[in-house]
C-alpha cells in the first residue's frame, strides 16, 4: 500500500509583552528514507527571519533562524507531500550474542539511560523475567511492547514534555512521547540499541482520498535487531504509510518541532495545529 500525504504544520509563539529578538531551530522537514519520499517541502517564517538549513548529528534537516525586529508572534508553517509506502516486515532477528561489543560502540548513544527514557525500579524489576524468558532480542520487544501497552493508559493532557518514563510509569499514563520514551528505557535496559522517531500520523485507518483531517503530531521508536525496526508502541501497530518521519535521536531532546530562546520581559504561549490530506 502506497498513499501521498500532504501536511501542513502551523506553529510558533505568542509573547505576552512582545519579544525584542528570537532565536530558533524547526525540526519540521521530513526525511527521504527507503520508506518515504519527500516530493517537495517548504518552511515560511513570519517575521522574515535570517536563516540556515543543515543536517544535524543525527541526520535530521534543521532551519535555523533569527528574527532581530521586536515581534509579538512568530508563526512557522511547515507545508510538505510525501509518497510513503508499507515498509517490509522483517523476517529473522539476531541473537543475543550478535549485540556484541562492536554493535554496542557503534550504536552507543542509542544505549543511553538518561532521565528522559531510564526506567523505574518498579519497571526494572517486572523487566528481568522478561529477558531471562526472552530467547533473542526480538522477543523481549514484543514482549516488552504487549506490557507497556497493557498497562499504560493514553490519556491527552496527562503529562507535560518534560515528564520523564519512570513518572510517566508510575502514574500508568501518557501521550505517545511517553510511550516511545518507556520503550526506549526498556529495550536499552537490556543493552539492545533503539532510537526515538519523530514525525506524523494521519489518524484515520483508512484515509480518504482529498479530505483535510485534523492530523497530529507523533513519536514511535526503531530498535536495532540486524537492522532497524520500527514500532509505534503507542498504537501498537509497526509504522506503515500513515507515518511520515521527520526526525530521530535520543530521545525527544534530540527532536522538537521547534526550539528556541527570546528577550522578552514576559512570557510566551506555543500555538500548533496539524492538518494532513491524503492526495492519492
């Protein structure tokens, strides 16, 4: 099944008492992968900023601007059409021998247990049996995704973005960045390399062709079994031509829409909406 999606994603800020300058970077390009292609991609910025685009560390297309006029508002939007395609189911996994020593240098920084992803004791504890059942890798993810998604209810508004997995566990709720943060802590609990994913969803099932939906943004993990497999932990279902992706990392600090800092002697409000088309 192959779709063409066009999103158009509509962010910025609002300042209380106007902001006098403002310095930002936009993660809100999506990549062209072996799954997605980008057929065209535009980012308008309001005030005209200066700008830059590069690649980060992590392979993610980032804009990089400054606005050096006083501004109530900035506004972003981010318009893009992507061909995407269901992506193979992967036949054969690796063993546990083959996270070798070599693996886990390479993919070191997908190891990382920060205070973003690492696990409770709680959940630490409910992990151990699961490995020692667990004959490769791959069946300790599946097992490890059918707990996580049992046990964790997807409540919206639940959690701020700077909740953690282990108070994300704790409270048995969250949005999908929690999801893909507890998946993170557990499958590298166990020393099996996996990266966070950024990007889209359409939330229909079954989209239809020309109709403009409420669309959302989203986050899904990759965990390394050989090779890269994808998973939406929070739907329970592999990402497939519904996903659009954007950026990878770390962790969701590695991959905010939108980053940035601003002199101002009040505060400032984050605006964002969505919309995705299906264009074939």
């Amino acid at each position: 099944m192959t779709m063409q999606l066009r999103i158009k994603h509509t962010t910025g800020y609002h300042y209380e008492k106007g902001a006098m300058a403002s310095f930002n970077e936009a993660r809100m390009t999506p990549m062209t992968t072996s799954e997605q292609y980008v057929l065209r991609s535009r980012l308008e910025i309001s005030p005209t900023p200066w700008s830059y685009e590069y690649r980060d560390y992590w392979g993610t297309t980032v804009t990089s601007f400054e606005v050096h006029d006083p501004h109530t508002d900035l506004t972003v939007v981010a318009t893009s059409i992507v061909d995407t395609q269901e992506v193979p189911p992967k036949q054969h996994g690796i063993g546990w021998d083959e996270l070798s020593d070599d693996v886990k240098d390479e993919w070191c920084e997908y190891l990382e247990l920060s205070d973003w992803v690492a696990p409770s004791p709680d959940l630490h504890e409910r992990l151990v049996p699961i490995r020692a059942a667990s004959e490769r890798p791959n069946d300790y993810a599946v097992a490890v995704m059918e707990l996580l998604h049992s046990r964790i209810a997807y409540v919206p508004g639940s959690t701020e973005v700077t909740t953690s997995a282990a108070d994300a566990w704790d409270a048995r709720t969250g949005v999908c960045q929690d999801f893909a943060h507890l998946s993170l802590g557990a499958l590298r609990d166990a020393g099996i390399p996996a990266r966070y994913v950024s990007g889209y969803l359409h939330p229909s099932l079954d989209p239809v062709v020309g109709e403009t939906v409420e669309g959302e943004s989203h986050a899904w993990i990759e965990w390394w079994d050989g090779e890269w497999v994808g998973w939406d932990p929070t739907n329970a279902v592999a990402p497939g031509p519904r996903h659009v992706v954007v950026a990878k990392g770390r962790d969701y600090g590695d991959s905010p829409p939108l980053r940035g800092i601003f002199s101002t002697s009040g505060g400032s409000d984050l605006f964002v909406g969505v919309e995705i088309t299906r264009l074939r």
